[in-house]
C-alpha cells in the first residue's frame, strides 16, 4: 500500500529545499573573504589614481564652442 504523504508539508519542504539550494549558488557566486575585497578595492583606488594622473586639465583654450 502507498504512504499517505501531507502534501502542504511536501510543497513546503521543497520549497525550502529550492531556497536552500538558491542561496548556496548565491553564496558562492556573490560571497568574497574579507582579503579578495580588500583587494578590489586598493585595485579599484590603484585604478583611479592612475586615471587621475593621465588626466588633461581643460582650459580655456581647449573648451570650443558648439554655437
């Protein structure tokens, strides 16, 4: 004979089950150490600084007129 199964429990469970299995793939997809952001970031700060340095001042004599 089959087993009686409740099957409000059964869509609650695997729906946490999907929920479950979601935020592991979020984790591991999104989750960094606390050493791989601190190393964006001075790569990010390395980057700007280096994007500063290159950087054209304008002056007059650049600006043109569009008129």
């Amino acid at each position: 004979m089959a087993e009686i199964i409740n099957l409000n429990r059964a869509r609650k469970e695997r729906a946490a089950a999907e929920k479950k299995a979601q935020a592991k793939a979020n984790r591991s997809k999104h989750g960094r150490s606390k050493g791989e952001k601190g190393l964006a970031d001075a790569e990010k700060s390395m980057m700007s600084d280096k994007l500063d340095a290159h950087r054209r001042e304008r002056g007059e004599d650049d600006e043109t007129d569009p008129a």
